[in-house]
C-alpha cells in the first residue's frame, strides 16, 4: 500500500509531502511486518528445525549451490 499511496501523495504536493509520503511507506511495512510475526505460525515443527549456522546465512553460497540443479539454473 506504501509504494501505491506514496508516489500519489508525492505528486499531490511539494517537498514536504514527500517526507510524509516515506513516512507513511514505512510506518506500512513495519505494520505488516509485524502482522505477518503475530499472525503467521510457523509451520515447521520444533524437531525437524537445524540449528542457525552463520556459514549457511551466505546468499552467495545459496546461489553457487543452484548450479547443482541443472533445471533450477
């Protein structure tokens, strides 16, 4: 709704419009964020979930790993 109502607002007026345009943006996304955190469950279970391993947190070693997968790639 932020990235839809912002840039409209931005338009309707002059430069202060636009700080209340960001401002609106983000109050948004940290609305839904925290909706999503209350109201989404997690879906798996406690026993199957790995421990976090700040090795694995690497995007770029996520995207090397693509090249095993010939049809994802």
């Amino acid at each position: 709704m932020g990235f839809i109502i912002g840039p409209v607002i931005r338009r309707a007026g002059r430069h202060a419009w636009a700080a209340r345009a960001f401002i609106a943006a983000a109050v948004l996304a940290l609305l839904n964020t925290g909706f999503g955190l209350i109201a989404l469950p997690e879906s798996l279970p406690p026993e199957s979930r790995r421990p976090f391993q700040w090795s694995r947190a690497n995007p770029l070693g996520t995207l090397l790993q693509i090249r095993h997968y010939p049809s994802v790639a």
